[in-house]
C-alpha cells in the first residue's frame, strides 16, 4: 500500500494538482499505470536511470501523468519532480500503451474469474437438480 511522507506529501501537492479525492488513491494509480525501467526505452530511460543514480539504489523512480515520482523500496513516495518538457510526448504515449494494456489484463482477469463463478453456481444449481430429481423418483418407486 503506498504512503506518503511529509516531503512527498508537500511536493506531490505543489507540484501536482490531482483530481483524486485523496492522495493515497493517486498513489495506487501511479503505482499501477506508472512507467518503471523495464517499460521504457530512449531517452526516458536515460532520463530514468540518471535520477534513479542520484536518489540512490534504495529508491524507486515512477513516471506518470508528466511527472516522476520516487518511491522507497517500501513504497512511501519521497518527492515528486516535472518531466523536461522534451520528454512529456514519449512519456505520454509510453503511459497510453501501458495503461491499456494493464486495463485489457485486468478485464480478462476479470472476465475469467466471472467464468469460474459461473461454472460453480451451475454446478452447485446442477447438483441441486439432480438430488431433487432423485429424490421424486425414489418416490415414485
């Protein structure tokens, strides 16, 4: 679960103006649809790994909604920096592609557990059936 602290807290509130109702749901979009190493390539990599070589190996860097935010290992956002203006079209084209995909593996997640819940309630109604129908044949016997 992401946290903040007071640093972080102050930074993402000046430096992002968030339409979230609390701060900590903002948290859990960037952690979820936020772009990490492994998902970027280019000059944002390059971008990524130098702040990530100046806050030390102990952090985190998170770049979402045209900002980078740097997390702990714990995930407490520590502080929260603007995208070079430069950057913000591939960043933001970047975080389209992830986004989508994450929203499509969470449909089918989705989808699929909507299946097994199916798949036991006709079963368990199947079940029912047959044991009433055994039952009004053993009666009529």
């Amino acid at each position: 679960m992401a946290d903040l602290t007071k640093h972080g807290a102050r930074r993402l509130r000046r430096r992002i103006s968030t339409s979230m109702p609390s701060d900590k749901e903002y948290l859990q979009r960037v952690l979820k649809y936020g772009l990490r190493e492994e998902d970027v390539e280019g000059d944002l990599a390059g971008f990524l790994s130098a702040k990530k070589l100046q806050n030390g190996p102990r952090h985190e860097c998170v770049i979402y909604a045209q900002a980078m935010h740097i997390f702990t290992k714990d995930q407490r956002l520590v502080t929260v920096y603007r995208l070079p203006a430069n950057l913000i079209p591939e960043a933001d084209r970047t975080g389209a592609e992830k986004h989508r995909r994450v929203k499509a593996e969470s449909s089918e997640r989705r989808k699929q557990k909507e299946q097994s819940h199916r798949a036991k309630y006709l079963a368990k109604k199947r079940k029912a059936w047959l044991e009433d129908y055994e039952t009004e044949i053993n009666l009529r016997f």
